[in-house]
C-alpha cells in the first residue's frame, strides 16, 4: 500500500472492528486505538494481543486523538458525545466509518466475495476462506468471528487475514443498512429473516446487494432467498434436499460432534463425500454456500471438499468446552430466533435434556423480537428443559428498557416451556449448577459480549467437582468477577 496511512480505531476491540484493523496495520498501516471495553477491565487478553501485534491503545477519553492527519474509525454506534469523537472533531481529524472503510477496500479488490444473510454469515466465510486458502488462492478475509484454521500463539484473535492475491472475502452486515455500500463480484445470501430490520427494509437491502453482483449465490430452502432466486435465474442455487439445486445433499448423517453428507453437482453430475466436524443440518448449508463460491473461484469441487474436510469450525459458532461428569457444555452466538432454533435443533437431534442460559443482545432487539424468541423458544425446547435468561447487555447509553428477560420468561412459560429470569448471569450461573445432572447439555447463547465464551469456561470448571466446595466466580457482562 502506497501513502501508509495512521489510523484510530474508536471500539478496536468490536468483532467487526479488530479485523479491519489488523488488516490495515498488515498493509502496512499505522494503527492505534481504544475501546470502552479495555476501561472497563473486561477482556484483558484481546486487548494484550493487539498489543503485542504493535497496535498501541489509549483510554476512551480523548487523548488519543492529537491530529488531523489521524482518520478516526468507528462504528454506527459511537456518537458524537464520546471523548474521542469530540476530540477528533476538534482536532480536525478525518472520521470514517467501519463501513465505509471496509466497503472501500472491498470495492477496490478485483475480485470481492461478500458473504450475507440473516445467520451463518461468519461460518461461510470461514469455510470460503479456507477453501480459498487451500486452494493456494491467498485471499484477503475479513470476518466477524475467530476462524480456527488461522488461529496460532501468535493469533489468538484470527477474525482476519491478508493475503497476496487480489482475492477479498468479508461478511456483509445488513442490520445497520451498510450492505447497501458494497458491489460484490461474487453475492452469497444464505437467508433472510427478522433480525434488526423490517423485512421490507431486508428486501430491499438485500435485492439491491444481489442486483449489484456479477455472480449470486442463493439458497433454495429459505423462502426470501428462494423468491430471490426465482427473479434471478442465472444464480448457482444450493439446497438441502431440492435436487433442482445446482448443489444439493444427499445422504445427510448427523452426529453429536459433526455432521457427513454427499454434495451432488446437477450440472456435471459430480459428488464428493464430506465429514464436517461442526454439527448440524445448517452446517451443511453454509457448506454448499461455500462451496458454490469456491465453485465461482475457480476452485473444484473435490478440491473444495477436501478443504471442508479439515475446516475446524468458528469460535462461539457450537463451540464445545468440554464434558464433566456426564454434562457437557457448549458455548454459542445464538441470539436470534433463526440462530437459536438451529442451535436448538443441532443439539435436541440426540437425547438428554438441555439446559440453555441465553442472554439476550440487547435490550432494543428483546423489544423488537419478543414474540419470536418466545415462540422459538416454545418450538424448540422440550417440557424437561429449562431456560434461564438473565438480563440483557448494557454498556450504557439511552434504550428503551420496557420489555424485560422476565417479560420474555413470561411468554415462554405460558407456551407451555420452563423459562426463568433469575436476575444477573452469576445467579443464572448458581441455578445451572443446581440443575446440572449427567447426560444434559448446557448451552451458553448470546451475542455483544466476549466475556460469555470465559463464563461457560467457568461452568465447566464448576462441574469438574461436584462434591467440593465450589468456587462459584461468575465472569459479569463488565468482566469483573461476581
């Protein structure tokens, strides 16, 4: 890159923030920034690692920011009423947003491949990038999760990836609009369905994401996608079982760890056999997503197989942390209807009862969704589960805190489920161990806040002993120890 540019990341430690940012200091970049999340004591080893990548970090209070040849770099979130905001005004620094920046280096690759969808979007882009890497394509990757293939010591946080190719893969955000910056050589759009927007909104988003495209990418099974696909009749199509498909599965065998499956290529008539060790019908479908794109890269299908093969999964994505004692425990980013109930069904397609602590993302999207995650919850958990939801993340900030984990409780409940809203995550975290018996599966679900991965950790270490005095020091949404 010509003209090394300094930037400052206002929130470097956000999922779709510290990938950008370790793209652009691999680039050559310099790069600093801070985080409310590193005051706050939460995460200390995210904000360590960066560190140790160069990256230098100051308190979100403004005196970071010294000049206007900085370009500050923030989310939609971040308003003007931040230290760092102010003071970048001030100083008559150059302010970007994540999106913009990101829509940039996407739009100038010479061959971009945005991955979209409502859910699976960090697992598909995971699974296109190592296909794509072992292929020898060398992509460049921007993703919202820790991809395991790429983690190391010395990349602990591996959400991104700079390669020498003029390959770039990145997920696409639709829930704040800024899908609609972005014009894709290749558009993968696994679904849509209630999230953040109206499903008008989401139509209109994603049709013009797909309109953009030179190639598109559909998926048969879901029915917004499945319209799309109708009114877009050159896109590769993939299905679970629609062999009018241009991929589909054959011969689906789910197991409590992963999941193998035949692809089927209409077109050639070709097959390849695959074992994944990531669990669930979904994971096949983000799989053929994959695929397809590989498919559109050049890449062929025994060769994409074979990478799929060796994919590890994504962290937080139905990450197993162990087993104690006949009980083993999961952790997930499931945090809405659509993420939940796939969660839901990958685990209830073997026996034993499930014990689910979800807390919710916030307090906006309880609000907007409360019926669905009562139905979803309702539809998928069995009369012996129980869930337990704490209350939802705040970091601060004016919401709009009407509706409660209690309400949603409440609903569950009168669907017929056992639903709890014990209060804060450390007395979720007690009744869990109350709960707990040998053959259930614990699930810990949400989304926004690191520290949820460490609290699952925690549970596992909990049930190590059962007979002991437990130690019972439950990781808070601030990171402290409750």
């Amino acid at each position: 890159m010509k003209n090394h540019k300094h930037y400052f990341f206002c929130g470097i430690g956000g999922s779709g923030m510290l990938p950008l940012a370790l793209i652009l200091l691999d680039q050559g970049n310099n790069v600093e920034g801070s985080d409310r999340s590193l005051d706050q004591g939460r995460t200390p080893e995210k904000f360590d690692f960066l560190r140790s990548r160069g990256i230098r970090l100051h308190p979100q209070d403004g005196s970071g920011l010294v000049s206007r040849d900085q370009i500050v770099v923030a989310s939609a979130a971040i308003e003007d009423t931040v230290p760092d905001m102010a003071t970048a005004i001030k100083v008559g620094a150059t302010r970007r947003s994540r999106a913009q920046l990101l829509s940039e280096l996407f739009n100038a690759a010479g061959c971009s491949i945005g991955v979209a969808g409502t859910s699976g979007k960090s697992t598909t882009t995971g699974m296109i990038s190592w296909i794509l890497y072992q292929a020898g394509k060398s992509p460049t990757v921007m993703n919202g999760a820790v991809m395991k293939n790429f983690q190391a010591p010395d990349a602990l946080f591996a959400s991104s990836l700079v390669g020498t190719s003029n390959i770039f893969v990145s997920e696409v955000d639709e829930s704040d609009g800024s899908i609609a910056a972005y014009d894709p050589h290749v558009a993968v759009v696994s679904n849509i369905s209630l999230d953040h927007k109206s499903m008008d909104e989401l139509r209109a988003l994603f049709g013009g994401f797909v309109a953009r495209a030179g190639t598109v990418i559909l998926n048969l099974d879901n029915g917004e996608t499945a319209r799309m696909a109708r009114e877009c009749p050159d896109a590769i199509t993939y299905s679970l079982g629609h062999e009018a498909a241009d991929l589909f599965a054959r011969d689906i065998e789910p197991a409590p760890t992963g999941i193998a499956f035949t692809v089927c290529d209409r077109r050639t008539g070709e097959t390849a056999a695959i074992r994944l060790a990531t669990p669930g019908r979904h994971n096949v479908s983000n799989a053929l997503a994959a695929m397809a794109a590989g498919l559109a890269c050049g890449v062929s299908l025994q060769d994409a197989a074979g990478a799929l093969n060796t994919f590890t999964g994504i962290l937080r994505r139905f990450d197993i942390v162990g087993t104690e004692n006949g009980i083993t425990v999961i952790d997930d980013f499931g945090h809405n209807p659509d993420k939940i109930a796939a969660t839901l069904r990958t685990v209830k397609h073997f026996p034993g009862r499930v014990l689910v602590l979800f807390q919710p993302h916030g307090f906006g999207p309880l609000n907007k969704m409360r019926n669905e995650f009562a139905a979803c919850f309702a539809e998928n958990l069995d009369a012996e589960d129980v869930l337990l939801i704490p209350e939802p993340v705040y970091f601060g900030g004016t919401v709009d805190r009407s509706v409660s984990s209690e309400d949603v409780a409440g609903d569950i409940n009168a669907l017929g489920r056992h639903a709890e809203a014990p209060g804060d995550r450390a007395a979720c975290g007690d009744r869990l161990l109350e709960l707990a018996r040998p053959g259930d599966r614990i699930l810990v679900m949400g989304a926004r806040d690191d520290t949820l991965s460490l609290f699952a950790r925690n549970v596992l270490d909990e049930l190590k002993d059962r007979h002991g005095e437990p130690s019972r020091h439950w990781p808070s949404a601030t990171g402290s120890v409750a």
